[in-house]
C-alpha cells in the first residue's frame, strides 16, 4: 500500500523552539521516535468519558502500516494509539522537519511548525503528542534557598533546608482535617515524570511520624520506571509522603511517564482508565507556563481530565511556583498547564504561620524577593472562563478566561512541609505540596461521604464557608482579595467543612 502524502496541518499544533534554544543539527534518521496519536471521540460528539470509535483506531492503522510505522499500542477508551518509527520515517509521515536543540546545556530533539496529516484523518485526529521531546513539564517544588525543584546537594545542608518546618500530619490538624477516617478504600493517583522513591526512605519516613507505611504501588508508563537518583525525588517522595501522612489507610498508585507530551498524557490516561486500580483522586505537581504548549496538545489534556470527572475522579493540579509570570521570561503574566485545564482543580500557595497548631496568619505565599517563589495564578489565556467561576471576579484579561487557582494550601517554603528524601530530611514547600494536601483531604472526605466527590467546582465555589478567605499579599501580578482572587483562588481549606462540601458533590456522581 502506498503512503498519502500529509497535506492537512492538525490545528492547533504549530510548536516553536524553546526560547534561547538553536537548532545544531538534524535528528539522526536512525533515531527511534515515539509519538501518540489523539483520536476524537466516538461520532465526533463532545461529551465526556465517550471513547474512540475502533473504526477511527483503524484508520490510524492502516496509514501508520503504509507509512512504515509500528502500532504499540491502541487504547480506546483513552482515545490513544501509540507509535513507533524512526525519525526519518516519523518526520516523512508528519511532515515535519525533526532535529537536535540545544539549550542551557541541554539538548533535546525538536521541530518547529505544525504537524501534517492525511486529508482522509483530518475529522479522526485531535491531536499528535511527542514527535520531539523536550521536557513537558517541570516539578512545582521549593527548597529554601534553592533553585525550583533543587534538591541540597549533600546531607550538609543549608540551615534553611534542614526539618525545621511542619509534619503534613500538624498541617492537615491545623487546617481542621476530617478525624476518624484514615483514606481507607480510596486509591489516590500520583502522576510523576522523573525520579523515584525509596521504600526504606518510606519506611524510616512514617516510623518516625508514629503511622503505618501506606501502601505504595509503581507502575510504569512508556517504559519509564521508579529510578530514584534525581532533583525529581524531591517531588516523587513529597507527593507520597503528604498523601501517606494525610490519609495513612489509602492506597497510593505512582505512574511513572516519561516527561514528554505523550509521556506525560499516557501516564495521566492510565491512571483515568486503570479498571484495576480505580483511583477516585489524581494528583499532579508537575506542569509550565500555557505559551510552552500548543492549543491541540491543551485540549487533549482537558478532554482527558473531562473523562476523569466523568468517572467520578477529582484531579488536583499545582499552579506552580514562580508567580504570575509562571517564571516565563518574556515578562509577561502567565498561568500554569494544566492546572488551567476547567476540569481540573488548580491549587495555589500560601505562607501559614502556625502558633502550636493554631493558625495565626495566613498570606499569600510570595517570597520572589529571596528567591525563594511564589504561587502561580491568574487568567487562562486559552481556556474560557468556565460556568463555575461566573460572577467569581475573574479579572479581564485578553479572553475572557478561566481564573486559577481554584483552591490553596500552605506552599511557602519557609513555612513547608518536613519530608524525607534519598536518606535526607528536609523540609520542602511549593504548590507541588498543595495538591497531594488536598488530594488527601479528598480521600478522606471519600470515605467519611461513602462516595466519590468526582469533579466538585461547583460545590467548592458554592461553599464559601468552607474556605479560610486569604485577603492579604499578592503573587507579582494580582492581589488577594475578599472571595476568589488569581492568588490562593477560594482559599484554604476548613477541612470537616470541606469534606462536608463534598458530600454534595458526591451525591450529584454516586
């Protein structure tokens, strides 16, 4: 069978070169490159958890063999078929022009432009994700006077970094977490692109704090595995030990992807779509500024997080931790990916000032000055302002978008969370906190409600009085203000009132 030439752009797919990166050289044809290709949904309708009609998958088939693709693999209810090819045969049958980048030391493969496709997959396609694969995203955690997602090079540490913060246990207290529910029966989801964890790490972690190990599962995506060794520990072990101390009886579900576009969407789809596993919460600390993503690759990831919410799942997302530029260099406001996606609940910072376990302040996070971050936040320049957020005073902006964050936690560093990473304690902040926070308060409220709490916006922005209201500090480019504010979004969290909140949203998915 001969190959049909690709003649019509995927919207939405035009991708540029990371900023100060140059091209040295073009990708080795021999190279291997894998790339997953996004179908739409069965009948082409819009409605959530639809999955992709086998004959689209088909299609996909049938012009991968006539280009000399291999198929790795299809999974419908994703919507997803996985490729593999070389780059020479990948980039003939994309139409594009793959080669190698460098920047900052670093190098990655890469191509400018739009991806091409057959006249005969342009209704099938909603998305082709990888091709290159520069770093999709980058972890949301804070060592004192580090750089972002750094971890102390030495057990000779810094005093800032030693364990003089919080036990996630004396922060889920202060916050007024629900009591006499442990998670038991949920599955909390954790999405990591990197890194490892180390059981004994886990072990000597919740002895110290007087809890049982939870229970902690691996599963590779991609062929990426658990390799602890890297900066990325400090997210994999933060992510597992605030959840763990949280909600000590859940059990914790670790899919590992590769930090790639496709990478990336692979390991949040086999989290969505495990029927063994079943999570009923999803946490996510990894992500970067909107402009660094094409509009198609941001609609596949909402319509993945819509089918989350359409099987009752509640997916909590970092807002990131360079404030409203979202560390972007161009000097302009930028809200984090995909804490902006509308199906996903975005999670901001603040500074918590704890008197024994009381809380006695609490402010904006935003140490930009020390260097030592801020919360992201502020208007979706790609996402439109969804139902929920109507009349919450998201600001005008250059569309009329959706706010974030939804919710916030304590995220400052020098208020942080005391954790143990690769033989090491210290103590770690950032939003990469916030969401395995609330992914644990979720877990329990699951239990203590006896039903999934599934996508709760609505009831969220309907209970106010289960928030702490943070009026005070702004985050670079917006202020805190009464109710909703591109800071801490509704505020932190009045735990048993929240949990009580979501019962609400759980009778509306039951």
């Amino acid at each position: 069978m001969s190959q049909t030439f690709p003649t019509i752009a995927v919207p939405g797919s035009d991708r540029r070169p990371l900023p100060g990166a140059v091209r040295v050289d073009d990708a080795s044809p021999d190279e291997t490159v894998f790339a997953t290709v996004v179908l739409r949904r069965r009948g082409g309708v819009d409605t959530a958890g639809v999955p992709a009609d086998v004959s689209d998958a088909d299609t996909v088939r049938r012009f991968a063999a006539a280009a000399g693709i291999a198929v790795v693999d299809v999974n419908l209810a994703a919507r997803s078929v996985r490729l593999r090819g070389t780059a020479a045969t990948m980039a003939r049958a994309f139409g594009v022009d793959l080669g190698t980048y460098r920047f900052d030391g670093e190098g990655y493969r890469g191509r400018e432009g739009a991806v091409y496709i057959p006249a005969d997959l342009a209704d099938v396609v909603v998305a082709i994700l990888g091709l290159d694969n520069r770093p999709s995203a980058r972890a949301h955690f804070r060592i004192a006077g580090a750089p972002s997602a750094t971890l102390p090079p030495s057990r000779e540490m810094a005093p800032a970094a030693r364990a003089s913060g919080h036990s996630p246990r004396e922060i889920a207290a202060a916050y007024g977490f629900p009591t006499g529910v442990d998670g038991t029966g949920e599955t909390v989801a954790i999405i990591e692109l990197g890194g490892g964890f180390d059981t004994h790490d886990l072990d000597v972690y919740f002895a110290d704090l007087g809890v049982a190990t939870p229970t902690v599962e691996a599963i590779s995506v991609d062929g990426a595995t658990n390799t602890p060794g890297s900066d990325a520990d400090g997210e994999v072990m933060l992510d597992i030990e605030v959840i763990g101390s949280v909600a000590p009886g859940a059990s914790l579900a670790v899919y590992f992807g590769p930090n790639t576009t496709d990478g990336f969407y692979d390991a949040i789809a086999a989290a969505v779509h495990d029927q063994q596993r079943q999570p009923s919460v999803i946490s996510i600390s990894w992500g970067q500024a909107e402009d660094a993503w094409t509009p198609s690759q941001m609609d596949a990831y909402e319509a993945l997080f819509a089918d989350a919410a359409a099987a009752a799942i509640s997916v909590y997302v970092a807002a990131g931790d360079n404030g409203a530029t979202d560390g972007d260099g161009d000097g302009a406001l930028h809200v984090d990916f995909p804490a902006s996606s509308p199906s996903a609940i975005g999670c901001g910072g603040t500074k918590l000032v704890l008197d024994g376990t009381t809380i006695s302040d609490e402010t904006v996070w935003n140490e930009l000055a020390s260097g030592n971050g801020a919360t992201g936040g502020g208007v979706s320049s790609h996402f439109a302002t969804p139902a929920y957020q109507s009349g919450s005073g998201v600001p005008a902006a250059s569309i009329d978008g959706r706010g974030v964050p939804d919710v916030a936690g304590n995220a400052d560093p020098l208020t942080g969370y005391r954790v143990r990473v690769d033989g090491q304690n210290i103590t770690i902040g950032g939003t990469s906190a916030v969401a395995p926070l609330w992914a644990g308060l979720t877990a329990l409220a699951n239990q203590r409600n006896g039903a999934r709490a599934g996508a709760p916006h609505d009831v969220l922005y309907q209970a106010t009085q289960a928030f702490r209201d943070i009026t005070s500090g702004d985050n670079g480019g917006f202020a805190a203000k009464s109710g909703w504010d591109a800071c801490t979004g509704l505020g932190s969290p009045i735990g048993d009132q929240i949990a009580t909140a979501l019962a609400g949203a759980a009778a509306t998915v039951a």
